[in-house]
C-alpha cells in the first residue's frame, strides 16, 4: 500500500506563498495520478489539484491561476506551490494518490495551512 508523507504547512499572511510536499512510496500505479485535497473547519474535504505520470493537471475553479502542482523526475514527489494565498485557503491540506473510479484511497497525515487576513 503506498504512504504518502506531506511537509510545507505553515501560517502565512493573505497574499503569501507556501509550497506543499509530498513524499509517495508504492507502485508506479498506486500514484497515477496524485492530488492535493484539503478541508477547512466545518466543510467537506474538497479537492484542490491532481497530476498525472504524464504530468496532466487539473484544478479546482477556486485556486486557478494561483496553485500549481508539479511532480519531481522520480515522479514520487508532488508539489503544490500556493502563491496570492486568501483567508478562504485555511485548511487541513492532504496529499493523496491509489485513485479507483476517480476517488482516493491512500491519504497523508494532512498538513495545516493558515492565511491571516
């Protein structure tokens, strides 16, 4: 089963930046594709950004234009860049990989991101 430990969290003022990592360990097919997903305090977990081994993304409407996942040469290493950080941004964020029918099976521990507005 893949692990997939997340570091880069932190406290950040509206407007910053913070770069989120994920470290995969597992199978080639277990992390085709990866994502970044996150929950904030009273809502659902929603998902934020996925890449696939071709390095194909897709975004959530909210952070368009502002995140951007990438994925290192060993393709076991995702990153999410999160730059013109807003209050809304607050959230637990979780990296997560072994997709079947679109959904996740394999989640990190969550890493907290707070903006200060």
């Amino acid at each position: 089963q893949v692990q997939l430990v997340e570091s880069g969290g932190g406290l950040v003022q509206a407007g910053g930046s913070l770069r989120l990592s994920c470290a995969a360990s597992g199978s080639i097919f277990s992390i085709n594709p990866m994502g970044w997903y996150r929950q904030a305090p009273g809502k659902q977990r929603e998902l934020v950004a996925t890449i696939t081994i071709s390095r194909s993304t897709n975004y959530a409407d909210s952070v368009k234009g502002r995140f951007t996942i990438s994925r290192d040469k060993s393709k076991k290493m995702v990153f999410l860049q999160m730059n013109s950080l807003k209050f809304e941004d607050t959230a637990v964020y979780y990296c997560a990989a072994e997709f079947r029918e679109g959904t996740p099976n394999a989640w990190g521990q969550g890493t907290q991101v707070t903006v200060s507005s």
